[in-house]
C-alpha cells in the first residue's frame, strides 16, 4: 500500500492542488508500520493531472486537508482512496494515525 500526501513545508498542505511536493509512503498494512518514504515535487498545477500522475507512481490511498468533490471523483476513477479533513501534521504521524485507525479528519477545507 502507498499513501500520497500533499507537502508544503513539510506538513499536510491544506489545499491539495497547489502543494509544493508529495510524500509517497509505503507501508505494510499487515504490521502497521511505515517502509519507506520518497518526496516527490508535484508537477505544475493542471486540473485533472494529478489522479493519473500519482497512480503512475503507486498511490493506493491520499490522505488530505480539502480537496474538491470532482477531484475526489477522479482520484476515486483512478483506484485510490480518499480521506479529506486531516490536520497539517507530518506524514509520519498521519500514516501511523491511519494504520492504527485513529487519524482524525473533520470537514473538509476546500468547497470547490
């Protein structure tokens, strides 16, 4: 499994489409515990580019602070699942949250 989370500063970005990089984070589901971890820069701001560009690269799963309904619609198309209204944590902390079933998210902070 491999969990996309959006960058900026080192934290969750709060608004998906215009971060700075990705963490990609592999995990062992089975053990609950973190695998690896490689940032990647995001490619420039384009709707509809990120679903298959971060499919290519093996996401299974995005953990996010918002993120529009039609983009959640096409990362849905594209396999991945989506969590919206994480706090602005570091992906170590939100990857463990969410292996071990307590990562809280509350409501999503983008309307668009």
């Amino acid at each position: 499994m491999k969990i996309a989370i959006p960058l900026a500063e080192g934290k969750l970005s709060m608004h998906f489409g215009h971060c700075e990089s990705f963490a990609l984070v592999e995990v062992d589901p089975a053990n609950k515990c973190i695998l690896k971890r490689e940032d990647i820069k995001a490619p420039p701001h384009e709707p509809g580019l990120l679903p298959p560009w971060l499919a290519e690269r093996g996401a299974t799963v995005i953990i996010a602070g918002g993120m529009g309904q039609r983009a959640q619609g096409l990362f849905t198309q594209q396999g991945i699942q989506v969590l919206v209204g994480a706090p602005s944590e570091t992906p170590e902390r939100l990857v463990g949250e969410y292996l071990a079933g307590t990562l809280q998210t509350g409501s999503n902070a983008c309307d668009h």
